[in-house]
C-alpha cells in the first residue's frame, strides 16, 4: 500500500481535536509502559479481568453487553488505578458469550466506548469486543498443523492474493466465494475443467500464499453483506481478529477465526503457507481510533502544528519508537503466529516503523518459529518525524538481518516505471535498464561486476544477503503486468505481451532473492487498466478463471519456470560472497541484452553451469556460449524444468523478447 488515500481518514484529520503537539510527543518517553501478557481481557477459574493500558485517564470503565451491538450496556464496572500505567476490574464468573467495550475520562471528558486495542474477538463491524474461549475455534487436527519448513526464505515463492480476487468469479466454480472458506474447498473447475482455488495453487506449485490485510477492517460494512463492497484492507481497526466480511457469519465473534484458521489448516495440508500482509503503520480513524480511545496521542507521531503527522498518506502514522507501541506490534504478530500458524508477515509501508521495532519482530517470530519470514515495503508515502537513519528503510536493511524487503530496482527496471503507465522497461525494448536488471539478479548485494552508480533506483549495494530482497514486477498496486503492458505496447497483440511477461518473470525468478507474483498474472488476466483499485469492485478485481484454459500454455510457463526454481539451489543462494564468486556476467554491447552464467555448481545445484541470457529487443540476438554438452531449458518463448533437447554451444540466436537458459 502506498498513496492510498482513504477518505474516511483524511475527514478524521480536519475534525481533529485532540491533536497533541511535538512537544508533547516527547513526554510519551517517560510513560511507563505494561508488558504484562494478561493485557485486557483474561479469564480464568477465578473469573473475568479486565486490564486497560491508560496511564493519563482520569477515570475507567468496563461495560458489559449481551450482544455485539444495538443494545444497552447489561452492566458498568468502574476500573481501579494499577500499576504501570494499568486500571482494573474484575467479575467472579466466567463471562463467555458476553461483549464488552472501555470507556476513559480524558481532559475531563468521556470519551467513546472502544473495544480497546487486545479485542481477540468482536461483534459485527468491531465495535464490542467478545469474550469467548478461543479454543472452541480450533478446527479438529489444529493442535497438529503446521506450516512447510523452510531453511530460507529465499526457498519461498510467494503468490500474492486478495480473498475476493481468488474467489468471486463465477468461473472459480467455488462455493464459499469471498470468504475464507473458499481455499478449503478442493476439487473445484471452470467450465472447462481447469483447476481453481487451493487446487490451482497446487499445480502452479507456488510455496505461500500472502493474503492482503486479514485482520477486522474498516471499510466494509459487515452488517450488510448483500451490498457486495469490495476493498483491499489497508485501513486497520482491530489488529487482532480477523475480518469479518471473509466470514460465513460477522455476527458470531467466533467464525471468523474458526474459518480462518481452516483456511489456513487446508493449505499447510496442501504444503502451503501463510503470509498475511500487516498494516500497524497508521490506523483508518484518527482520534476515533482505538488507539486514540485508551491512550490519546500516544500511539501516534504529530507534527508541531499539532496535527497528526501522516507519511502513511492515509491521515496518520503510528509511533513504534515508543515502548508500548513497539512492544504492541511485537505481540500481536506474535499472536498471529502462535493462534493462527501464520507462517510469514508483510509489513506494510514498513519504513513507517524503526529498524529496532523490525528486529525485535523477527526475533520474535524466530523464536516461535524458525521457518517465519518477514518482509516489507522499505519506503513510506510522506515524509515522517522519525530520523531517517531509524526507519526501516529499503536503504537500512543491512541494520535488519532478519527482514526482507521489495526491490522496486528490478520491478521498475524490468518492465518500466510504476508511476508512468506508457514507460517501457528492459523486458519491453527500452535501453538503459540494464545495469539496474543486473543489481535485481545479484538481489542487490555487492558484486564486482555491478556498476550501483548506473542503477536507477539505488546507487548502492544494499543487501548484505540475497535473503534481504525480494523481487517482482507486480503486486495489488499500480498497474498489474498485464496491464502495464497493455499500456505501454500499444499496437501490441495478446500473444506478443504474453511473451514480454514470459521474459519479465523469468527475470525476477531466476534471480537471486525471494520471487513473488500476483494472483492471476499466470493466466494473464487483467484489471481493466486499473491501478489502485482498492476499492474497485468485482468486476475489476476478480479473477477469470476461464482464461485458464484459453491461456492455458502461460500458465504451463509460470508452472516450469517455478519448477525450475524450486528444483535449483542455483537460484537460491543465501550468502553474498556465494553471489559475488558464482556468478559471472558476460561482456555484452548491445543494449537490451543480459548474459551470465550461475557457476561452481552454485549453493550445492546439480548443475555446475547455468546460462542465462535475457533478450529484452525485438530483434534476435547472437550470443558466443563455450561449445560443450547443454541442455536446453528454454528458448524462444518456451521453457521445459527438466530440459527439451540439447545445444552444443557456440554461437546461438536468442529470439526477440525471450529468455535462453542453458545447462550444464
Ligand atoms: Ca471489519
């Protein structure tokens, strides 16, 4: 997510009230935070205790509720001053089944009620929290599941996916569309008997699947479900339970977790995992947010005017430097973790948070669990009170070892600037690209055969291992590959952009790093020209899944090409000083023409060389390869994991926009 402005958010910022200066953001250091695991709610054979985190309320209270919304408060318990900044209340019964919501007296005033910020179940749209015994959600089996084992991430190749897109068409064939359940159901077809859903991913043979924001958001009004609104999820209202318009049922607090965690159940059997894409950089409302309900200004940076600062683009961004901030992200992605197997997070614009709170995250997470990765934007969409030198910033990786991020070099070099619809790219003829290509398949780590001063995007080698970087030429923002290059080959026919997208990914999944793809470029569907279609509706996001069959031989590439990577530690190299020494780029003159070879039988690969050459012209290329004994993997548009035929090197023709891979 980046410039995405929410409208809600940006309203909230004029009505802003409660505003708090920069001068008062730095007495937030000096609050004392609370790391106590009961933080909340806790119930336990003693009974019902509620904890609020609010050290400068005047006065708190619990009210209770039978149900998640339009009723009275059953009852009111006025919470007592505890330590660490903390109020208390308990009831000496187990109060399952029952809603509550926080109420604080600021500055003299009530504020709303809020579920607080712990809230591990709601009612419908989020606003009373739920109290029930999470382990009536576990589906049968849960105690046994667990996601693939990884030794790295670069092992990983992630297929970025929206719930609706995957499911919504009525070509998917599947039941449950819109919901979590949908990647549960197995056996499903088009028309033409083309797999879809979970059984789709099992044949592309991708190894985790990235869902976009998952966790209760606000924009989609639960309650009426029939209205059909579509969103990505980039505006957080409850951090901790999962949204419930993916559920069968918003209403009871329960489904939602229980679907999601068959979602993800049905794919760790499928030896899949799970990465959910985190957004604790800002939150959708302002000073109504839940954050803003229990602790007023805490949670968030301000500028000196008083006004909220917002390098989100979406109205406000949060504080990770202070201590109950930073320890809220590192808990509830823990949370995630531990109650729902998550197997990887995507941080959204991660540059919004400091490098500390990012490594303690990946600490964290490592602890839980060897195989989690972490991932992210390295940017922000404004400019923060945060030093540079402390964000999370594509630039600071080297200071996160534990944590990846995109690599908008090899994105934007590949096929064509993000921001400029017509702009071409290395794999679409335009020249100039080709050092930033070469800093994309060294995954940005220092080689001595990389010039980083003719990089576009960077002028330095940033990663200190491929394992800090992963690439792609599309995501959910900006324009799909398929429509980029609609947009940029004008004149075109179908068939000659499919072979540019062939080109483009075998780029980005020959390189060094971590690959990534987003849902449905492998059967080369659109968004109808649309770039930020967060809140577009079905017609625009949800995938064809008759274009299966009519783009049935695209498909069969992306397959072989993910085999390919998946059958070669060459491609998965994990140590820079590996990358620098195995691979050797060939001098070559003309423009739009990448030759190297991946050597020394590279990270333990069967092969002892590999040769790669991308050619990005509409003209045919000659290339010397030394004579010797090659299996061809792919040539021409074409490409065959276990090989299809042999050359016998020398000098070879590389066709128009097409990749040559060769091995020996
Ligand atoms: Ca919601």
């Amino acid at each position: 997510m980046k410039h995405r402005l929410i409208s809600a958010c940006i309203g909230a910022l004029a009505a802003s009230t409660q505003a708090l200066s920069a001068a008062t953001d730095a007495r937030f250091a000096d609050f004392p935070a609370y790391d106590g695991a009961d933080l909340e709610l806790c119930v336990d054979g003693r009974g019902t205790h509620f904890t609020l985190w609010s050290p400068e309320a005047q006065a708190a209270q619990v009210l209770l509720y039978s149900s998640g919304r339009n009723s009275t408060p059953e009852d009111t318990l006025q919470m007592n001053r505890a330590e660490q900044g903390t109020w208390r209340a308990s009831v000496p019964r187990q109060l399952y089944g029952k809603y509550y919501t926080f109420r604080i007296r600021h500055n003299g005033n009530w504020l709303d009620e809020t579920p607080g910020v712990w809230a591990k179940a709601v009612g419908t749209n989020g606003k009373r929290a739920a109290i029930i015994d999470l382990a009536t959600t576990d589906p049968e089996g849960w105690a046994d599941d667990r996601g693939p084992a990884l030794k790295s991430i670069t092992d990983a190749v992630i297929y970025e996916m929206h719930h609706r897109d995957m499911s919504m068409h009525p070509s998917s064939g599947i039941v449950n569309k819109g919901k979590f359940l949908a990647l549960t159901e197995a056996g499903t077809t088009t028309a033409e008997g083309e797999r879809t859903g979970i059984d789709h991913l099992k044949e592309l043979g991708v190894t985790h699947v990235h869902i976009l924001p998952s966790y209760d958001y606000n924009s989609v009004d639960e309650a009426n479900l029939a209205a059909n609104n579509y969103n990505w999820g980039y505006d957080p209202q409850n951090y901790n339970t999962p949204e419930g318009s993916y559920s069968t049922n918003p209403a009871d607090p329960a489904a939602r977790i229980r679907e999601m965690k068959q979602m993800i159940q049905a794919l760790h059997d499928a030896g899949i995992g799970v990465v959910m894409d985190v957004v604790y950089n800002h939150t959708a409302e302002n000073d109504g947010s839940n954050f803003s309900l229990t602790a007023p200004g805490y949670y968030y940076r301000h500028r000196a005017d008083n006004s909220y600062s917002d390098a989100s683009g979406c109205g406000n961004e949060t504080a990770s430097e202070r201590a109950q901030m930073s320890d809220y992200i590192v808990r509830s992605v823990c949370y995630w973790a531990r109650e729902f197997h998550i197997d990887g997070f995507r941080f959204d614009l991660m540059a919004i948070h400091d490098t500390d709170t990012m490594n303690r995250v990946a600490a964290a997470l490592k602890e839980i669990n060897p195989s989690i990765f972490v991932y992210g934007e390295g940017w922000t969409a404004g400019d923060s009170p945060l030093p540079a030198a402390q964000r999370a910033l594509k630039e600071n990786v080297s200071k996160m070892q534990g944590i990846a991020v995109f690599s908008d070099d090899i994105r934007d070099a590949v096929k064509g600037h993000y921001s400029d619809a017509s702009d071409r790219g290395f794999a679409t003829g335009k020249p100039g690209n080709e050092e930033t290509v070469k800093i994309g398949i060294v995954g940005s780590t220092a080689h001595p055969q990389v010039d980083y001063a003719k990089g576009n995007n960077s002028k330095f080698a940033y990663a200190t291992s491929p394992t800090q970087i992963i690439n792609y030429v599309s995501c959910h923002d900006d324009l799909m590959l398929t429509d980029k290059l609609a947009a940029s080959m004008p004149g075109s026919t179908a068939e000659e952009r499919m072979r540019a997208a062939r080109l483009a990914q075998t780029i980005v999944f020959t390189s060094q790093g971590t690959p990534f793809v987003w849902c449905g470029e492998e059967i080369f569907r659109d968004k109808k020209g649309v770039h930020n279609s967060y809140k577009s509706p079905d017609s625009i996001n949800a995938i064809d899944w008759s274009l299966k069959h009519a783009n049935r031989s695209q498909f069969d590439y992306y397959r072989e090409l993910i085999a390919l990577r998946k059958a070669h530690p060459a491609f998965r190299m994990t140590d820079a000083a590996d990358v620098a020494r195995n691979i050797v780029f060939d001098k070559t003159t003309r423009p739009n023409l990448i030759s190297y070879s991946i050597k020394n039988h590279a990270n333990g690969d069967e092969w002892n060389e590999i040769k790669l050459v991308f050619n990005g012209s509409d003209e045919p290329a000659e290339v010397k390869v030394p004579r010797g004994e090659w299996k061809v993997i792919a040539a021409d548009g074409r490409i065959a994991a276990d090989g299809m035929g042999t050359s016998r090197g020398g000098r070879l023709t590389v066709a128009p926009v097409s990749a040559l891979i060769l091995a020996r």
